[in-house]
C-alpha cells in the first residue's frame, strides 16, 4: 500500500499535464504573457516618447500585462537582448537587423520608427584627416554590429580600402566619442545624437557623410513572439504609431524629451534632429531594398560570406503585415 499512493499522484499529474496540453493557449495561465520588454534607445526618439508618455502601459494595464523598458546603446546591445529573449522588442538599424538575422538571431523587423542619417565618420576639430584615405594606418572607434560599423566598411570599400588598412578600436558607442575627444582614436565611426553632441560641445567634425548608406531604424520583434502573440504585436505598433504622431505634431517638446533622456543640451538635440524624418513607419518594399544594398556591399567587401542568400535573409527578417494592418 505505501508504494500504490505515490503511483497514484504521478498518474494523476501525468494526467493533468496531458489535459492541459489539449487546451488553448489562453485557458493556460502558464502561456498568458504578464510582462511585455520593449527597449528605448537614445537614436530612437519615438521609444523616448513612448516611455515618458506611458499609452502602451495605460493600454495594456486592464490586460494585466506590465510594460518593462530596458535601454539600448547601440544596435548590437538590443540585438544582444532579443537574441537572449530579454528583450520581446529592439530598435536597430536596419543593416544591423540583417546581419544579425543571418548570424541566427530569430527576429522579425516590423516597424519604421526613423529614417535617420544617424552616422557619418568624424574627428577632431584639430585633425588632418579630411578625406576617406587619410584614414590607413589611424585608429578608429567603432562599435561592431551596429550601423556605424557597417557604414565604415561600406566607406572604407567604396574608396578602395579594407578594415585592415586602419587599426580598428572596438568601443561602445559613447566610449568611442570619448576616446575621439581625448585623443586616444583618430576617428571615429559615430552615432547620433553623441554625434552632434560631439559637434556642438566638442568642435568635432563631420569628414565623410553618405546619408544613402544610413539604413532605416527599424523595430524588431522576437520571430516566437511574433507568432505566439500578434495581437500584442499589433497593440504594440499601435502605441508607437501614437506616440510617432506626437513627436511630429510637437517638435519643441520632442526636443526637450530627447535632450532630457540622454542628458543632453537642447541644441544637440536639435541637432540630431536635423538628420532624423520621422515620416515614415510601415516597413515594406523601400526598406527591404536599402537593407538588401546594404547586406550585399557587406558581402562585396568580404564582411558575409559568398555563399549567404541576402536577398532570402532580407525577406525573412521583414514582415510588412504589421505596419501595414496600421492604415487599414
């Protein structure tokens, strides 16, 4: 007898596990999802004002549903993040979503939160470097897998150069402003608004500028989140559809917002606001297409591998639905 009532209770659980892998996601109080982990990002004022104006928790709070928000200092950090499965939502450059899409990362770019022209190449306001060329043999900051990164090999291809024709310094984005300012790079591929406020506060100067191999900044979400709660998704989008339409109907309040967040002055702000269109938001055919120049001058350059389909990544990483289901 003592040994038949263990037997009994393992049965019986087995039992229940059964049942309840038969029933709806939503009767299952495991699967009801209870938090929601989106990023806010410095180069994403739309995040800024979505987290200071708290409509996604306000629309989610009768759900149950928290909101966390977790700060991302470039690209690779929120990719980092969403690889992890710390992150449901990341800002990125578009660029870098594709790279990282092909490097495994499982993700979805759903949203268009800026068509920016976030990065140029700079130094310092004393230096003889004027010109692309001048860079052989100098050191130079930048943070891998970000757009910065991708926009300096793109760069450094376009006038017949490779990485290892400079002395790349691998330094977070705000260490590499830094170490421009110190003297301790040459160079440095930047990233707005440190960018200007590198400008404005530090005389730095702007060398080498492409606005056309600036990519998008896009949102992406985890690709099982994505599946498992598009309804969530869409409310997500919703929210910053709301929160995009503010920004642009309020551009001194934006600008007082960004300075805020990132502790910056308002001219910089201002500043990185001159190279920030927050137009745009459905993500589709114009998006796809930068991102798919982008990914195939990486692969010219020897970045990605000959044998990596781009275009086949680039139609994995976007999906047009959400944002499109925004304007119907």
């Amino acid at each position: 007898m003592t040994s038949l009532f263990p037997r009994r209770a393992v049965l019986g659980a087995l039992f229940a596990a059964a049942l309840s892998s038969l029933l709806p996601g939503a009767a299952r109080a495991a699967d009801r999802v209870t938090e929601i982990r989106l990023d806010y990002a410095y180069y994403n004022p739309v995040s800024l004002v979505l987290k200071e104006k708290g409509w996604l928790e306000e629309d989610l709070k009768k759900d149950g549903i928290a909101v966390r928000w977790v700060l991302s200092l470039g690209s690779n950090k929120a990719l980092e993040f969403l690889n992890a499965g710390s992150l449901d939502f990341g800002s990125t450059a578009g660029a870098a979503a594709l790279i990282a899409r092909i490097n495994g990362n499982p993700i979805k770019s759903v949203y268009v939160y800026s068509k920016p022209e976030w990065t140029a190449l700079v130094t310092g306001p004393n230096s003889a470097i004027t010109k692309v060329e001048d860079l052989k043999g100098k050191r130079v900051a930048v943070t891998r897998g970000t757009d910065p990164h991708i926009f300096l090999v793109r760069t450094l291809a376009r006038h017949k150069l490779i990485d290892k024709d400079i002395k790349l310094v691998l330094l977070q984005h705000q260490d590499g402003r830094l170490a421009l300012e110190k003297g301790d790079v040459d160079a440095w591929a930047g990233l707005d608004p440190l960018m200007a406020q590198a400008e404005i506060d530090n005389g730095a100067t702007l060398f080498y500028r492409n606005a056309a191999a600036n990519s998008w900044g896009v949102l992406n979400v985890r690709e099982e989140f994505a599946t498992q709660q598009p309804e969530l998704v869409a409310r997500v989008l919703r929210a910053y559809e709301k929160a995009r339409a503010h920004a642009l109907a309020n551009p001194a309040e934006l600008k007082t917002t960004i300075a805020t967040a990132a502790k910056l002055s308002e001219p910089v702000a201002a500043r990185q606001l001159e190279r920030t269109d927050l137009s745009h938001s459905a993500i589709g055919a114009e998006q796809a297409d930068t991102i798919l120049q982008a990914g195939l001058a990486l692969q010219e350059s020897g970045v990605l591998g000959a044998d990596v389909d781009v275009k086949g990544a680039v139609a994995a990483l976007i999906d047009p639905s959400f944002s499109k289901a925004l304007t119907q």
